[in-house]
C-alpha cells in the first residue's frame, strides 16, 4: 500500500515453527533423572547377581554333599583321609571325582600314593584341571598361592574353595563334647591330636585324618560312618565354604585341590572349626588347619550337612554354643543352625 509519501508498507508476516533440540537447563534436568534412576537400578541389578552367585554356590556344596554320600553307599565309609608313608595323601576331593561325571581324570587319581613330591607324579599333575563345581562364583580367587604346587609348563595348581570338616578344637568348655586322650600336652574339649607343625588337627568331624584320636600315623585307616553320627546327621557340619576376601593376602592360605592330610603337618581338603568366619587366615606357620571358615556373601556362607542339606550360616552363628557343636558329630549337642 501505498503511503502519504509515496511509500510502499508492506505487512510483516512472522512464522512460529517448534524448536527441534533440549535447552540447556532441560538437558541437564534429564540427565540428572537418568543418574538417579541408574544409582537406583545399580544395587537391585548387583543384588541379583549376588543372589545367583549364592544359589551357584550352594548347588555346587549340594553336589559335593551328594557325592560324598554315594561314596558312602559304595564303600561303607566317608572318604578316608590318608597320609601315606607319612606323606600328603590325595584329598576327599579326587576321591569322590567318579561320582561328579569326572570319571575319566577320577581314573588318574593313585590313592595310596603321596599328592605331591619332588618332580611331577601322575597325582600332582591332576591340579591343572580345574573341576566348576569347586570354586564358588562369588571368590576371584581360583589359583593355589603355593609355589610349591607349581606344576612344570603351568604354574601353580588350581585350589579349592569348599572343605571338609575335620571336627571342632577349643579349650573352651562351652559348647564342649566328651573329653578324649590327647597326643601331647595341651588338654582339648574335644577330641584331637595335637603336636602337629600346622595346629591341632580335629578327630570329632566328618573328614578327619583319623575319626579317633592316635598317636601315630595310621597304618590302617578308617574312616567316618554314618552310624558314628550320633548327634544326627541334620545336626551335623560335612562341609564348609573357605573363600572370602583376604585369603589371598596370605601367601599359602590356598592351596592345591589335589592335596589331603600330612600326618602331624598340614590339611588342604579339609579344616578345623575353631575360629569365627572370615577371620583368620593362614599366619605363615602354625595355623593352617583352623583357617576360618567363609565366603564373600553378605551376611554368612553356605555350608552343607552330614544328611545332604545345604543352608546358609549367619556369620552372626555363636563360636562356642552353636558352631563348635555343630562340628562335632558326637558330642551329645543340641544346637540349631537357624
């Protein structure tokens, strides 16, 4: 249109197209609603994998508890521990390979010959096969930090993270069993030879080296029967979890699976009840029998019974009124493991 002075006005038109992109204020606010959600989401997603982990673990005690009682069933006896010639023997562990589909390396197993010695025997060797089903998933830990099992071309043998229980040791006369002779001068409330370079080792167990007490190396061994469980199988520790975190700061604290019981030394494959969980570690000598029980669950560790149940033990559980009798199979104890 056209103006008193000759000017052409023309109408402006504006045009409101939406925006394509966040401001800055919005794109801060949502990744701040994202944080929140992912440090929410975090512990649920950790927790579960935790609670696998766990139901893993006490599956692989299940079978090993189950493997011990066909082993029973087949020869009258839990496995024996033996020290032959004085000299570590083969641990429970290689005994019961038949009954967890490892025929083929159970036929390597030599029984009656030492676990380890000078040079590579065919016993020693077995340690560079690494079995699933003993290795808890929620320990890192899988190696034997002993150089002593290194294996030639392998290094050191592959450890074990599930033990057996060898029976109770304590001084205390809470909780405490029958009193039995002792070999040496130190008084137990339980049943144990003592004298040996690694600490006691316990006879009231289902895994001893020998389930009464002796003063010299058996020369025929015996083992655990069932019938010898007087306080009842229910009642009654067989195995145990030993992987929790610090063990491994302990050169030795682990060790081969492969290896047994020494006779008055060291035992690999199975361990005193005598100290509260996850607490004491291997001190370099005098203690390796008694290592503690425990594990990297929160709150206990699994543990499985003479009669093949598995439970999960608070770490809580009273020492002396309900772990030492636990231990023992024939202490006359009523305990509860709840």
């Amino acid at each position: 249109m056209r103006g008193k002075w000759g000017i052409y006005l023309t109408t402006m038109s504006v045009s409101f197209r939406p925006r394509n992109a966040f401001t800055l204020v919005e794109l801060l606010v949502v990744i701040a609603i994202i944080g929140v959600l992912v440090a929410l989401l975090l512990p649920a997603v950790q927790a579960a994998r935790e609670a696998a982990r766990r139901m893993q673990c006490t599956n692989h005690l299940r079978q090993l508890s189950i493997s011990l009682h066909n082993f029973h069933d087949v020869n009258g006896t839990f496995p024996k521990q033996i020290s032959p010639g004085g000299n570590t023997g083969v641990s429970w562990l290689c005994l019961v390979l038949p009954y967890l589909e490892q025929k083929a390396l159970a036929d390597q197993v030599q029984p009656n010959q030492a676990s380890y010695q000078s040079g590579q025997n065919a016993n020693r060797v077995l340690g560079q096969y690494k079995i699933p089903g003993f290795y808890c998933p929620s320990y890192i830990e899988v190696r034997s930090s002993s150089t002593i099992d290194n294996i030639t071309n392998f290094g050191n043998a592959y450890t074990t993270h599930y033990v057996g229980n060898m029976g109770p040791v304590s001084t205390s006369s809470a909780g405490s069993g029958p009193s039995g002779p002792t070999v040496g001068l130190k008084a137990a409330a339980y049943n144990v030879i003592t004298g040996g370079a690694q600490g006691e080792m316990a006879c009231d167990g289902i895994l001893p080296l020998s389930p009464t007490v002796v003063a010299s190396n058996p020369i025929t061994p015996e083992g655990v029967r069932i019938s010898m469980i007087t306080d009842g199988t229910s009642n009654t520790l067989m195995v145990f979890e030993v992987a929790w975190k610090g063990l491994e700061l302990s050169p030795g604290s682990l060790r081969a699976w492969v290896r047994g019981v020494t006779w008055l030394s060291d035992s690999t494959a199975a361990k005193n009840v005598q100290n509260a969980m996850n607490t004491v570690r291997y001190n370099g000598g005098g203690n390796y029998n008694s290592i503690s029980m425990g594990s990297n669950h929160s709150g206990g560790c699994n543990v499985g019974f003479a009669d093949g149940s598995t439970r999960f033990l608070s770490k809580n559980v009273d020492l002396n009124n309900v772990l030492l009798p636990m231990a023992s199979r024939a202490g006359g104890e009523s305990t509860n493991a709840d």
